[in-house]
C-alpha cells in the first residue's frame, strides 16, 4: 500500500513510513535533525537527564556484565589506545610512576577529595599532571567542551 508523505509530496511504500506517520522516515529524519541543530543545548540537557533513569541504568550495567557487554568493552577499549596511542602511553606511564612510587597520588586540586584521577593537559609531558576528584574531572573536561564549541561557534 503506498502513501503519500505530507512533506515531501511523493507517494512511497508503507514501509517508508513509521507506524501512524504522514511523514516519510526520510523527511522525518530531516525534521529530527533540524531540530536537535536549532536545540542542541536543551536536547543535550534531556540526553544526559534521561541516562540517569533507573531503568537505563540498569540495562547498562545488565549488559555490561554480559559476555557480549564484556568483550564490546574490550574492544572499545583498544579501539580507543589504538586511535590514541600518545594519551595511552602517558596513562601508562603515569600508573607506572604511582606503582613505583616516583610520583604520589595527591588530594583533588578543586575540592580536596583523597580519591583522584591524574589529568593530563599536555600528554606530551605524561608525569605532569593535575590531581582531579571524579566529579571534578568530568566538570573540567566539560567546561573543556564548552570552551571548544565557544570557538568553533566564533
């Protein structure tokens, strides 16, 4: 049975269209992408919020504990080392410093939690880092991302 889309104007397949939809999947597609363009922020903001829904989380921990879960993790993970070698030898380097004592774990430079990460701001300099609590690092790297799109946005 074919449609007509009411965008667009062609006539195509049910098939081209989602369930209940005068629009076909093309035109909606571009409908959903113009308008995540025009709201990146407030659809960012409904992204991160809906991640922390309890029934999400829990399907990504489920799935993480899989054996599928576990070997896509391995793999992302030297997916990654592989697209970036420098950052991975310095990560490297930097646990080997602490495991041989030539560099000590230092409280978070913002908040003064014991419990950090090492981050680099250069990794080219892989034992110069900036001693960073979880929430802190992640704060850091997304007031990183925001000054990065400030600039690209200029």
């Amino acid at each position: 049975m074919a449609k007509t889309c009411k965008r667009c104007g062609e006539a195509k397949p049910g098939l081209a269209f989602y369930d209940r939809q005068n629009v076909c999947k093309v035109c909606r597609c571009e409908q959903v992408r113009a308008y995540r363009a025009a709201n990146l922020e407030r659809v960012r903001e409904y992204d991160r919020a809906r991640s922390w829904e309890p029934h999400r989380i829990a399907a990504r921990n489920g799935y993480a504990r899989t054996e599928r879960g576990k070997e896509r993790m391995a793999a992302g993970s030297k997916e990654w080392a592989m697209r970036n070698p420098e950052r991975r030898k310095a990560h490297i380097l930097i646990g080997n410093a602490l495991r041989g004592g030539k560099v000590i774990r230092m409280p978070c430079q913002v908040c003064g939690d014991a419990k950090t990460h090492a981050h680099h701001d250069d990794y080219t300099k892989p034992l110069e880092v900036r001693w960073l609590c979880a929430p802190c690092h992640t704060a850091h790297h997304k007031e990183m991302r925001e000054q990065s799109r400030m600039e690209v946005a200029a």
